[in-house]
C-alpha cells in the first residue's frame, strides 16, 4: 500500500499493532464489517463500499502486517486476528456487526462471530472461502509457497488459478500489483495458518457447526472448489437450515472485483432477510 493511499485511512494501536480503517456511511443497524483474506486489504473492496454504504455504514478494516507489506509483525494467527479486531470494534463504541468476510478471511470472521455471540453479530457473510475438506492439490500448492526456495513459483501458480480465463483489469492488478507486494514473510504465514486451520477444523462447513450459537450464514462465491461443489453445500444447507449459499457469474476467486453488483445485491438482501435479529 502507498503513502497515498495509507494517507486515506484512520489509524488505531491496538495490542501493539497499528490497524488501519474507513467508515463510510452513517445507516442505522448492525454495521457491515468488511475482512480481506491474507495478503489482501481494504482495496479489495473498493467497488462495493460505496454502494453498500447507501444503506448501511460499512467498516473496511486492514488486519495487524496488511498496512505496509515491507513490515515484518510477529508471528499471528485468526485468533489474534478476532483479538485485534473485537478492541478496535470496542474502541470505536460499534455494538452490532455484520462481518463478511473474503476467502480464507473466514476463519478469523468465525472467531469473531463465536466470540461476540449472537447478539453483537446476529449474522454473517463469507465470500468465496473453500468449503470443503484440503484437497491433496490445495495443499501442495500451501506447502510449496512455505518453502523458500520454490515459494514464488507457488503464488505464481496459485495466482494463475485463482483468475482462471478471465482479463479483468482490477483482478489482474490486484494480484500483480496488491497481492504480490507483501513477500516471504506473509505469505509462509498465511499458508502454515491455512492449513492449520483446515487441520484443526477439517473444513469450514464443519467450523460453521461448530459455532456455539447458530445464527444465519451466506456463502457467496463464483470459482467452484470442486466439481459437486452445489450438491456439497446444499446437503449441508438441508442439515442446516441457518447456512445458504449464493453462486454468481465469474471467472475468478474475487467476486467483489469482478462480480460487485452481484455481491452488493446478495448482502443486501441478506441483511433485510433477517433484520429482525438485528432489533
């Protein structure tokens, strides 16, 4: 991230960590808690903040290392993740939050969820996050960028499938240019916490379950994990009547950049759906 752009945000310490952030919009309500996955910040976002904000105010929040790609933070996890983000959610008087998160994002989104309980966040969005089990394939590709000596061939790689035929501009750049700004450091991180996770977990579907209090969930995403991806989710779905997924048109594993509309449209839907819970 430039000055310029860093030069955009608000900045908080917290637990030792400079956190940056925007607020846009003023709405009554829940606020909507916008989380990049690893590697990733609040640029992500940039073509559905402003619509979102029409009728919710929308929290664009970078995680502790994801301001300035040449610092070197001490090694963290999704729980110091959730740790940071609950203090600054504090710190800012926000009660109520509504945190969609992007990717593997998603396991410090169900930290917070878990830990705020169901009244601070009565419901839950997570964008285009691998759902099912680590694939044998997943994995080489998390170890091969943990290892030194092959670990940028393996973001190339990784880079490779996640924009598969598309020639979106901003995907593009946000690969070429964002991603591919933070080195070594962040991504082994990021790959050893992933995999970690899916260790621990054995897949985000079985993360979900897991939540003490079962409150509602949407999955939002294009690029199909596996090819019986559908049929996957809508089991769990029937089993599990607070989980629904959402599949939109696209290419790539950045639906928030190439698909925005589409993501705006789903959020705010599922937010009206069930504002009640939100009273």
């Amino acid at each position: 991230m430039n000055i310029q752009e860093k030069n955009k945000l608000q900045s908080i310490e917290m637990n030792g960590h400079e956190i940056t952030y925007d607020i846009h919009g003023d709405a009554d309500g829940p606020v909507i808690l916008l989380l990049s996955g690893w590697a990733q910040d609040h640029r992500l976002f940039k073509h559905i903040v402003g619509p979102l904000a029409e009728q919710h105010k929308v929290l664009r929040m970078n995680y502790r290392g994801h301001t300035d790609p040449l610092t070197y933070p001490e090694d963290f996890g999704p729980s110091d993740q959730a740790y940071d983000i609950i203090g600054v959610l504090d710190a800012l008087n926000i009660d109520k939050v509504i945190p969609v998160s992007t990717s593997h994002g998603g396991w410090a989104n169900m930290e917070i969820t878990e830990r705020l309980g169901i009244r601070r966040v009565p419901q839950t969005v997570v964008i285009d996050w691998i759902m099912v089990e680590a694939m044998d394939e997943f994995v080489k590709s998390l170890q091969d960028i943990r290892n030194p000596k092959t670990w940028f061939n393996g973001r190339r790689d990784l880079f490779n499938h996640w924009i598969g035929i598309s020639d979106n501009k901003d995907v593009k750049d946000h690969l070429d240019i964002e991603m591919a700004s933070w080195g070594f450091d962040m991504w082994e991180r990021s790959c050893r916490v992933i995999e970690e996770a899916y260790k621990h977990w054995g897949s985000p579907l079985k993360r979900m379950k897991a939540l003490t209090e079962k409150r509602p969930i949407v999955h939002i995403y294009s690029q199909a994990a596996v090819d019986n991806y559908e049929d996957i989710q809508q089991q769990f779905a029937d089993e599990n009547n607070w989980f629904d997924f959402k599949v939109i048109p696209g290419d790539t594993h950045f639906p928030t950049l190439e698909s925005p509309d589409a993501i705006v449209q789903h959020i705010h839907g599922f937010v009206a759906a069930y504002s009640f819970t939100s009273k």
